[in-house]
C-alpha cells in the first residue's frame, strides 16, 4: 500500500510538471499571437545535421565522401592503364578492337582520363579549405613561412614513396624478370628513368624531356605538386579578399580555357579521346604535342584546381551568409544530377567530333572546354554533398570501409602500372582485349596493387612522415587559466 502511495504521488508529479510545461507554452504562444508574430519550434535543417555529423572538415563540412571518390577514379585510372597496356602488347583481335573503340561504353573508358581532374580538384580544395577555416576562426593575414612549412609538408608527404620507387626501377626493375617483350617494355623504360630521374626529385619531369617516359603516370604528381604551389600562393593572395577571390577565380579559370583553346587551336592540337588512338599508344606518344602541352601540362590541368579553389571559396561563403543549401529544391535536383551528367560527358564528348579527323575548330574547342565541364559537374556534386543534400552516390562514397583504400591509392598511382607492365611483358601468348578480358584483369591488377601498397606506405610514407613530424616545431601548449579566473 505504501509503495502504491508513493507510485502515485510521483504520478501525480509528473503530471504536474507536464501541466506547467503545457501551460507555460500556451501562455508563451498567446504572447506571440498577440504580438502578430509566428511562432514555430525551429529544428536545425537536416542537411545542417548530416553535415555536422561529418568528419575531416569542421562540424560546417561533411567531407566522408572523399575516400569514396577517390578511390573510385584510382579504379578508372587502374582499368584504363590496362587496356591502354594491352594496346601496346601484340593483340589477337585488331579489327575487334578498332570497332569496339565506336562503342559508348568504351569511349567512356577511354575518355576515364578524365577523372584525374577530380585529384586536381580534391587537392586544391582540401588545400584552400583547410586554410579558408583558419581565417573563419579569425586568424590573421598568414606570413611567407606559412607557405613554405605547407609546400614542405607537402614535398615529404609525396616524395618518399614516389623517389622509392623510381630508384626501384631505375635500378632492380630490369632485373626482376624477363619475357618477349621485357626489352622493349620494362628495360627501355629503366634506361630512360636511369637517364631522367633527377627530373622526378625536381618534379618537373613533365616539362623537361617530356618525350622520354619514365613511369608514364608520375606526369600527375609533378603537375600536382606544380599546380599544389600556385594554389596556395593564389589562397594566400585572395585571404583578405572573401567576395572578390570568387570573381578572381572565375576570372583566372575562364581566361585559362580561352589560352588553352588559343594554343589547341593554333598548334592543331586534338583533345583526349583522339590522343588515345592504337598508333599513338604504341608510340606511347613519342613525338605527340597533344600530350605534352594539352594532356600532362600545368596550363591544361589548370581548369581542375581553379575549380577546387573555386569550390573552396563559394563553400566558405555560403557558410558564412548562413546559406543552408540542402533548403533549396532546385539546388539538391542541380547536385544530384551533376554526376551522371559528368559520366555522360566523358562518354559522349568524343561524339561531337564526328566521324573521321576533326575539324581543326572543333577539336580546340573540345580540347579547351572538356575538362573544365567535367570539373564543374563534379564540383556541384561535391558541393552538395558537402552541404547534406542526400543521394545515393553520397550514401555510398561516404561508407567508412572506404578509408583505408583511399590511404593506399597513392601507393596504388605509383604501383598498379609497373606490375601490370611487368605482367604484359613477360606473357608468352598474345594477348586479348575484350570486355570480359579486361574486367578480370583490371580486378586482378587493383587487387594486387592494393596489397603492394601496404607495405609501402608501411615502411617509407608512414615512417617519413612520422619523423617529418618529430624533426618538426611542436604545438604552443594552450595557456592555462590563471587562479584567479578558477576562483571567480
């Protein structure tokens, strides 16, 4: 009985409580009517709420899909080496493979290229917003040393893993195996990198003796750490400027596509898709102005990085005017649409051009203005998913299993086409390329890059940058509060 007693006076509590809750919200919504104003429990926009549970970039920036994307485009990079090995090799079925170049899906893997924009972007962008949140948090103007500690930082993050294996084939890769084609394949290639290997340590090995090719897919890094250092000299100069560094930017990223259509047009050069032509794959594009000054040049890969600074910018204005774009309807259907729109890009540019050789014009044009669009499709996508707007790519790019292969796919840029070289190289049959012969080698050649990428990240990148660490300044310890504030 005494238990009941004391059930029912907490009852009784409770229900009181509730009473006050309910009165003093009534009372609170007849004031606002009589005041003529609206008076609604505002709840933080979901898109807010998803972008406050996203880590790496602040509780305002949701950045988890990164590794997805990242690892993504290492794939297409990974499956469009693969076939453009397989080209170089003796294959069995030439006339299948010419017509098979007129398919829209092969197209578009010829044209995957065009995904190492995306590493321009994500670089510049992770680069102007890291230094973006530090003017939010009302840091000053930073001086010449910040520059230099970030361009250091950078060289030690790269440099390790990316000398490491260029001594490798240098020196021991000519020697690790043999085959039909090991000469022409893997020993020309050790010589050349025996002759132009200090152009790699000075990361200018796609501008100086652009002809001879040493690790063919290292042309990224030197354009990268190039193209690294002018965005930060370019964030460091508009620091002070918040509205204007948009308006600069634009500027610089149209005036860029309108030198590179001067150049394409005045030196007959030819966009992508027709670069990747058989003749000029086997010629591993000896003697090509296209790749040289259009495909592993900073002015060509320019495009990518503006719009990542581009990106950077906008995203810190928005943030700053308190823009939440995960309310607008027009803005989430524009975001969620980009992605398809840039793999529909890459697959039918190439059918703008028309049959036979392009006309001079066209293929200027479709040469200055290709990877700018892909840019900005994707830059909308990432903006969006930055911001909260929900999609299914977003959903998938952002699951966490996606970390650990995104920390390996510098090892896997480095790796994946000296074995798949090596692979080419030593078979003692001619070789087939088809869809499905493809599709189990480009799995088997991700697969074992992936696994040899560990231990190199293991032992050189990780213990680099751990003794970078060391070497370097240490963190001013926070003040302490004094006794008299723990007092009061």
């Amino acid at each position: 009985m005494a238990a009941g007693n004391i059930t029912l006076r907490a009852k009784g509590r409770r229900k009181s409580k509730l009473w006050l809750l309910e009165d003093t919200r009534g009372r609170w919504r007849g004031r606002c009517r009589r005041a003529g104003a609206r008076c609604t429990r505002r709840r933080a926009p979901e898109g807010r709420r998803a972008a406050a549970r996203g880590g790496g970039g602040g509780g305002d920036t949701d950045l988890r899909a990164f590794d997805g994307l990242r690892v993504l485009c290492m794939m297409c990079v990974v499956v469009e080496h693969v076939c453009w090995l397989a080209t170089q090799s003796y294959l069995v079925n030439t006339r299948h493979y010419e017509l098979m170049r007129l398919s829209t899906d092969v197209m578009m893997m010829v044209n995957s290229t065009l995904v190492v924009q995306i590493f321009f972007l994500m670089s510049s962008f992770l680069l102007a917003h890291k230094l973006l949140q530090r003017r939010r948090r009302g840091d000053g103007a930073p001086r010449f040393a910040v520059f230099a500690e970030t361009l250091v930082d950078r060289v030690v993050r790269v440099s390790p893993s990316y000398f490491f294996v260029v001594w490798f084939a240098a020196s021991w890769w000519a020697r690790a195996g043999r085959g039909p084609l090991w000469a022409p394949h893997v020993r020309a290639e050790a010589d050349v990198c025996r002759r132009k290997w200090w152009t790699h340590l000075l990361y200018l090995n796609n501008v100086l003796y652009a002809d001879d090719k040493c690790l063919i897919q290292t042309w990224y890094l030197a354009a990268d750490m190039q193209l690294y250092a002018l965005s930060l000299a370019l964030t460091l100069a508009l620091w002070r400027r918040r509205r204007g560094a948009i308006f600069v930017l634009a500027a610089l990223l149209v005036g860029a596509v309108a030198l590179i259509f001067a150049i394409a047009y005045a030196w007959r050069l030819i966009p992508t898709y027709v670069m990747h032509s058989p003749e000029l794959v086997r010629a591993i594009y000896r003697g090509e102005s296209s790749f040289n000054v259009l495909y592993q040049s900073p002015l060509s890969n320019s495009p990518g990085a503006l719009a990542g600074l581009l990106l950077a910018h906008l995203h810190h204005h928005l943030l700053d005017a308190g823009v939440v774009l995960a309310e607008h309807k027009v803005f989430r259907w524009v975001s969620v649409a980009s992605p398809p729109l840039a793999v529909l890009w890459a697959a039918l540019s190439p059918l703008l051009l028309g049959r036979g050789p392009p006309a001079r014009g066209a293929a200027a044009a479709l040469a200055a203005v290709e990877r700018p669009v892909f840019s900005l499709f994707v830059a909308l996508g990432l903006l969006g998913a930055m911001n909260g707007v929900r999609s299914p790519l977003r959903t998938l790019f952002s699951w966490r299993g996606w970390a650990t292969p995104a920390r390996l796919s510098f090892g896997v840029l480095l790796l994946h086409l000296p074995l798949n070289k090596s692979l080419v190289a030593s078979s003692l049959a001619p070789a087939q390329l088809s869809r499905q012969v493809a599709i189990f080698e480009w799995f088997g050649v991700a697969l074992v890059s992936y696994l040899c990428a560990l231990p190199l990240a293991l032992l050189v990148e990780l213990p680099a940058l751990r003794l970078r660490r060391a070497l370097g300044p240490r963190p001013a310890p926070a003040p302490r509060p004094k006794k008299a504030e723990l007092a009061s």
